[in-house]
C-alpha cells in the first residue's frame, strides 16, 4: 500500500510518501481504506517524538489518527461493521505505527463510528479527534441547559467544534476568544467573540457581568488563570493543553479517547444539520508534510485535512 512514514522523529521533510506491505488485520481489527485523514496539532507531536515516552511508537511509523474512509476487511470478533460500510475513526491505539496516512488502516472496532451521510469525506476525516475532544471535555464540566460556557480558542479544530457541541447540549451562551480576523467566523458559530491575550479578563466581564458556567482551555498559561477568576466552580474548567496546571486550580485535564457512541452521537448531530466541520485546506497524501508544516505553525481556522 501507499502510505507516509517516519523512519526515526524528526522535522516535516522526512514525511514522503513510499511503498509498505499490507497492515495485518487483528480479530478486533477493521480495515479501513482511507478517503481522507484528518491532520491534527498531535501528529506533529508525534513526529517529532514528544510522546515517545507515553505512547511507544514502532518504525516504519504512519502518522495520524483520524479518518474517513470504506470497510476493506474486519476481524473475525468484528461485529459493528461490515464490507463496504463507510466509517469514521479515532483510530488511536496503545503504540504507533500503523497510522491513518495511509491507504489502508487497521483500525479497532472501538475507535470506529458510521460515517455521517451530509458530511464529504474531507469533513467526516476532521471530525473524529477534534469532536470527540470538545464532546468529552464539554460532558466533563457537565455542560447542559442555560450554562454560560467561555471556549478559548473557538476558531480552531477542537474549538469551532466545541462551541457548536455546547450549544447542542443546551448552553445558552457561548462566548470564543479569537483573533479580530475570526470574529465573523466564530459568531457564525454560535457564539460571542471576544479577542485573545492581555486584558482578557476584564473583556469577558464586559459581556458576562456574571462570569461563565463553564470554560474549556486549549492552550494553558494565562487562559487557565483567567478561566479559574470568571468561574464560581473550579471543577467545571477542563483543559486540553496543561494537566498540572489545571489540576491545581481545581479542574480536569482532557485526553480524548476513543468511542464508538461518542462518535456515533457528533455523527448524529451532524446529519441533523447541528455541527459542521469546517476544511481551512486539503492536501494530496503525497504533500503530508506542508500540511504538517501549516498545522504547527497554528492559527488555522478550522481543520486541515489530507486526500487519499
């Protein structure tokens, strides 16, 4: 098969594309043949091995985790999904190595969910990482109806995403901090933009006297701090980006995981015409790495996404 793979961490330019054999198809195995994968701030992290010591990785190494393709063969404990079925996955597992860059993906059946029928294959690719993301972080500080949630961020992956999640569940306000360029975008959202950086703080209080309900940290530092000042309860903070940090002021750290119902749920949401997944840019598979190259250098609006 085709496929993008590392044979040691490193910089973007080590990500060509080359001839590998088959992946082996487990018992719990679905193997997919990719459409698209989404490209996502951790596999560069991956590649350049910054979670080594938490997720062995094994060389020849395919990067990526999200994706969207057709049921090529499943394991013989397989279930859910058959020949010719369309799925999504967040098809992480306990090490790396047959990863989502590729043409054909082993993916556990656990990761897996239907493909939602109103989004294109670029969309259903973005979606898996980053929504489950916002979805689990956002049940985490037990967002529901008529919270004020604050989502640091809100133009990007996880963040266009979460402020749509949130008010799904039932907030009654969202409010994103983003850059002046993202404004328009972020209130198409759903929520109220209030730009990023010093003086936050006292700009949130402008348009919530009251503070917020709920607040979801993509990015720690100062976020954190101003978060914890705006919240009556600690507990409801989540953040993506700086577990100690988090932890001391009394909220919760977020690593994804994967979920067949989760999934299934933002799916669902989609196909209702709820949640939209926003495509700043595809690439071919063969250009992997400048889609690396733009996802590092942040500041992307929406997701990046590669074609198979």
């Amino acid at each position: 098969m085709k496929a993008i793979a590392i044979d040691g961490y490193g910089p973007a330019e080590q990500l060509l594309p080359r001839q590998l054999p088959d992946p082996p198809v487990g018992p719990d195995t679905v193997l997919v043949r990719v459409r698209a994968a989404g490209v996502n701030p951790v596999d560069w992290k991956v590649r350049e091995g910054h979670l080594a010591a938490a997720i062995p990785g094994h060389f020849p190494l395919v990067p990526g985790w999200d994706l969207a393709g057709v049921v090529e063969a499943a394991g013989p404990a397989v279930a859910g999904f058959a020949v010719g079925d369309e799925v999504i996955g967040y098809a992480r597992r306990d090490d790396i190595q047959h990863g989502t860059y590729a043409e054909l993906v082993p993916a556990p059946e656990r990761s897996l969910a239907d493909k939602p029928v109103q989004a294109s294959w670029a969309q259903a690719a973005g979606l898996p990482l980053a929504g489950l993301t916002a979805y689990q972080a956002l049940q985490l500080a037990r967002t529901g109806a008529g919270d004020t949630v604050l989502v640091h961020g809100a133009a990007g992956g996880v963040g266009h995403l979460a402020v749509q999640v949130a008010r799904a569940l039932g907030a009654a306000r969202v409010i994103g901090t983003a850059s002046e360029a993202n404004h328009d975008f972020v209130r198409s959202l759903g929520a109220e933009p209030v730009t990023y950086g010093p003086g936050l703080l006292d700009r949130v209080r402008t348009v919530a006297p009251d503070g917020v309900d709920v607040a979801l940290d993509l990015f720690g530092g100062e976020a954190l701090d101003v978060s914890a000042e705006l919240l009556s309860r600690p507990a409801r903070l989540v953040s993506t980006a700086d577990p100690e940090h988090v932890t001391r002021l009394g909220g919760s750290y977020v690593f994804c995981k994967p979920s067949t119902a989760d999934l299934s749920l933002l799916a669902g949401l989609v196909d209702a015409g709820r949640l939209t997944v926003h495509v700043e840019r595809t690439f071919p598979l063969d250009d992997a790495a400048d889609a690396h190259r733009l996802v590092e250098a942040g500041h992307v609006r929406g997701k990046v996404v590669l074609e198979v």
